[in-house]
C-alpha cells in the first residue's frame, strides 16, 4: 500500500449538496434559502451584533470612561529580571531583546524597582523609576536615561 492508494472508508464521507441546479434535484429554485430577505440574497448575511432592527446592545449601553489617545505605552521590566546580567554589564534595549525579558524595541522600556539586585550594572534605557533607581545606585551601578 502507497500513499496514493490512501481512500476513506466507502460511506463514510457523502458528496456535497448541490443546490440550485434544477427543480428534479429537490434543491431547485430557491434551493433551501427560503424566499426573499436578506439571508436569501447572494452575500448576503446579518452582521456580527445585529438584531433584527432593535437597538443593539452596543448602543443601549451607556458610555463611560475616557482614553487618553497621547498616553506613552512602556515595556515594562524589573529590577529581578536583571538578575541574568553579570557584574559590570551595560544592560539598554539590545540587551534586554537579546536575553529575551523584552520582544522588541518598538515601544520605550521602562525600568521598575520590584525585586533587588546584588550586582553593579549599567543601565541605558528610556525610563527608569526612582526605587530602581535607589536600588542600582546602592550596590555601585550607573543608570543614564535617554
């Protein structure tokens, strides 16, 4: 036996309905879409969230809130992530994609100071918060915002 000579069992699988092709079929004319109306028509379907004509949910409910459309979006990352870098090591953007804390240097990275960190490193990155801050600066590391 081949790969070719592969078949599905006989009656296991049935042959699609053809519809619309002729009254003898017993799918002729309208085949199964009943008669006018938007669901008969060809593409052509209710979209997702309508209801008929009644006032969609969407709209019954009452707006609340506010979004800031200028609000900065950080990586974020702390300070016991960097527990993979070694004494003196320059940790920016590059680094931290390379180690693998951060995916990708689209958006600015911004230092947290949850956990502590034993070793002295120098830290390059857009933001940095003053506990973290605090923390690299006691055990002799550097931290430059740029």
């Amino acid at each position: 036996m081949r790969l070719h000579d592969l078949a599905p069992e006989k009656g296991s699988r049935s042959s699609r309905k053809r519809v619309g092709r002729g009254v003898g079929s017993g799918h002729g004319k309208t085949a199964g879409r009943g008669t006018k109306g938007m669901k008969s028509r060809s593409g052509g379907n209710v979209r997702p969230g309508y209801e008929g004509g009644q006032m969609p949910l969407q709209r019954r409910l009452p707006k609340r809130g506010f979004t800031n459309i200028f609000k900065k979006e950080f990586c974020i990352v702390n300070l016991k992530d960097l527990e993979r870098f070694e004494s003196g090591a320059t940790v920016d953007a590059d680094a931290l994609v390379s180690a693998g804390i951060v995916k990708n240097t689209r958006k600015p990275v911004k230092l947290l100071g949850q956990g502590d960190i034993q070793v002295p490193l120098q830290i390059r990155l857009n933001a940095v918060s003053e506990s973290a801050r605090s923390k690299i600066e006691g055990v002799g590391g550097k931290v430059e915002v740029f």
